[in-house]
C-alpha cells in the first residue's frame, strides 16, 4: 500500500473518533458552564442548598429581606402589590382574603429555566390606632426540592423592590 492510501484509511478510522471528541468538550463546556452560572447564584452556601423557603426578618441585612413598611392603607397597598405583579411575566395572583387589619395575598412566581413554581404569601398589616402605616411581609416557598438554590430569597428581593419602585412611581 502506498502512503496517500494509508493516510486516507487512517484518516476514516479517525473521521468519527474526533465527531465524538468534538461532542465531548462540546459537553464539557455546557456542564462547566452551568456550573459556574449556579455558583454565581448562590448567596449562601450554607443555606441555599438545605433550605426551600425564605420570609422577610426585620433583622436581615439585605433592605429588601426586610418587611416593607409604607404609609397606605392596606387596601390600597394591595392594588400596587396587584399592578406590579401584573406587569412582570413570571408572576401571577393565585387568591387572596381579608384578614384582621388588612389583606393576605397568595401569589405564584415560575421560575426562569426549569418552570418551577414557588408559592408566596404577602401579609399587609395595618398599624392599629390610626390605619397607617401598612407592613408588607412576604414568606415564599418551593413546591419540591429539598434546596432552593436561592431562588425564594431572590423572589422576596424582587417583590419587595418591585413593590417600593411602583409606590414611588405612583406617588
């Protein structure tokens, strides 16, 4: 056999081998990337991959992990909560009902890749003398799993400043 007809049957023997190294680092680079994009998502190790559930602590030290105290009647804090929830594409109102001094509202929120759905309940409380202030608290949980990878204190985060910008918008 002369060498060109030996470079060709090495190069067909080859022909799929490299097919399949190319589809291997071609894996390799989607695994390594979304393991780096969920390390750039978790705030806290300790917590995200234990815990599903997240609720506003007056003692956080995110701002906006904290409940949202703001001068409107409960009422009228429930319509800016239902106009911002309305105008984001991930969130939608499940129900809602009158409670002593003020109003629970029970929202969904889907997340972005995998279309999970996490329940979160908003209280709005007014204080009781005068019917002002209002305190929004927000408690928000996932429906399976055992770790939320942050996703209910990033949902929390997202309604309490989604909520603060449409008051100052509106006032």
């Amino acid at each position: 056999m002369n060498d060109s007809k030996q470079d060709t049957l090495k190069q067909n023997r080859l022909g799929p081998l490299q097919g399949k190294r190319k589809m291997g680092w071609g894996i390799l680079a989607v695994v390594a990337t979304s393991l780096v994009w969920m390390g750039w998502l978790i705030d806290d190790w300790g917590r995200d991959w234990t815990t599903n559930t997240a609720a506003t602590d007056p003692s956080a030290k995110s701002v906006d992990m904290r409940p949202l105290v703001i001068d409107l009647p409960p009422e009228q804090l429930a319509a800016v909560v239902r106009r911002w929830v309305d105008s984001e594409a991930r969130w939608s109102i499940a129900g809602s009902e009158a409670i002593a001094g003020g109003e629970r509202l029970h929202l969904l929120h889907q997340t972005r890749l995998l279309r999970f759905t996490d329940d979160v309940h908003v209280t709005l409380i007014a204080e009781e003398a005068t019917g002002r202030p209002t305190t929004l608290s927000a408690h928000s949980q996932s429906r399976i799993g055992k770790g939320d990878l942050g996703q209910n204190p990033r949902n929390i985060k997202q309604l309490i400043a989604g909520v603060r910008a449409e008051t100052e918008r509106t006032r």
